[in-house]
C-alpha cells in the first residue's frame, strides 16, 4: 500500500463546556460548549479542514454536534450526525463532580478508578458497551473512504478513547491505563496500514500546529 492511497481517520473530542471546567460528569446530558469552547472548535476545524477531509460525521449532542458543525462548515461540508457518538452514558453520576461520586458512590467510584469496567452511575454504561454502539459507525465511515480519503468523527472523551482502541485491536483496559484522555477539541488521527490500522499522533491540538 503506497502512502498516497492510504486512508485515514480523525477522532476528534468536543470543546469545553462549563461542566468539563467545573469537573462534572455530564454523560448523556446536553451541556453547550461554552465561549472558549466554541473558539477552541474553531481553532480545531481550521487545522482539521486543512487535511481536506471526505466527510465529517459528529455526535448529537450539542457540545459535540457544534464542533462537528465548525469542522463541517470549515472543509466546506454537510455534517452527518450519529447518536451513537455519544459519550458514555454514566447513570446516576450524571451532573455530580468527581469528589460527590467518590462520596456517594464510594465501593463502584474505587472499582472503576482500579481498572474494573462496570456500568458508570450504576445504571449507565460500560466501556465495553460504549466500543459495541460506537463499532458499527466506524466501520461503515471506513467502508465510504476512498484510497487517499480521510474521514473525522466528533465524538467525546471515553468514547473517543474506546472507538481508536477498539479499532487498532488495543484491549480497552490496557488503553484506559495507557492512553491519556483527550483534551477538549483534541484529537488522534489513525492511518491505515497493510495489516490494519495505527494511532499516527495522538492528543494533537490545533495550537500544536499553529494553527490556534
């Protein structure tokens, strides 16, 4: 496979939102990017729009749907939205800061910080569920590149970190002790290789090129 018909993949995690500075869970919950958010977003879909992207398919919720849409708008595409993009659901956890989960929910919050993937909040999901609902968008977006195309997806902290692992072959608790969490309107960009797919550049900002 020459390097010319490679393809690629963006994973690219929404901007701040008030929740992500203040350290609440947010979950499912529909919490807007806030003003530097929304400039991180921009910042992110200058530098994402440079690598001329095929298409770009975001989350719907709103945090994420709006960095999608500025990526969209800066590569001069439509943007395609998925539910299953979403962040991991995390149930009761919902809207708690860190420090009211590790009060209230002390005997799973010492579990989950040990490693053990058990369902977030107690009635939410899993990281393993989260690959499951994510894996079929991956697969069909990979399935419509082009030799040469890349595509993005817009997605959120854990499922961002669950989608690249699962797609590289990467065991999901090894990537939770390996990889750092993607900060806001961070990325991972993959390339394909004979034997599969690779993490090229991981955590990369639009600053990190210049281009913030």
């Amino acid at each position: 496979m020459s390097a010319g018909s490679r393809r690629g993949l963006i994973v690219l995690r929404h901007g701040v939102t008030d929740h992500n500075a203040r350290g609440i869970w947010q979950g499912h919950l529909d919490i807007p990017l806030n003003a530097t958010g929304l400039a991180q977003a921009r910042a992110a879909a200058h530098a994402i729009a440079a690598l001329r992207p095929a298409f770009v398919i975001g989350s719907d919720l709103a945090r994420a749907h709006r960095t999608a849409e500025e990526v969209a708008d800066a590569a001069d595409l439509d943007l395609e939205v998925d539910a299953a993009l979403r962040e991991i659901h995390v149930g009761r956890w919902q809207g708690l800061t860190a420090g009211e989960v590790a009060e209230l929910f002390p005997e799973l919050w010492a579990a989950v910080s040990a490693g053990e993937d058990l369902a977030r909040g107690e009635d939410g999901e899993t990281v393993a569920q989260v690959a499951q609902r994510v894996r079929p968008v991956v697969h069909a977006a990979l399935a419509r590149l082009e030799a040469g195309e890349t595509a993005v997806l817009v997605s959120h902290g854990v499922t961002a970190r669950a989608l690249v692992a699962d797609l590289v072959g990467l065991d999901q608790n090894a990537a939770w002790r390996s990889l750092s969490g993607l900060g806001n309107c961070h990325w991972a960009r993959l390339g394909e290789r004979e034997d599969g797919w690779r993490i090229d550049a991981w955590n990369v900002g639009a600053a990190d090129l210049g281009s913030a």
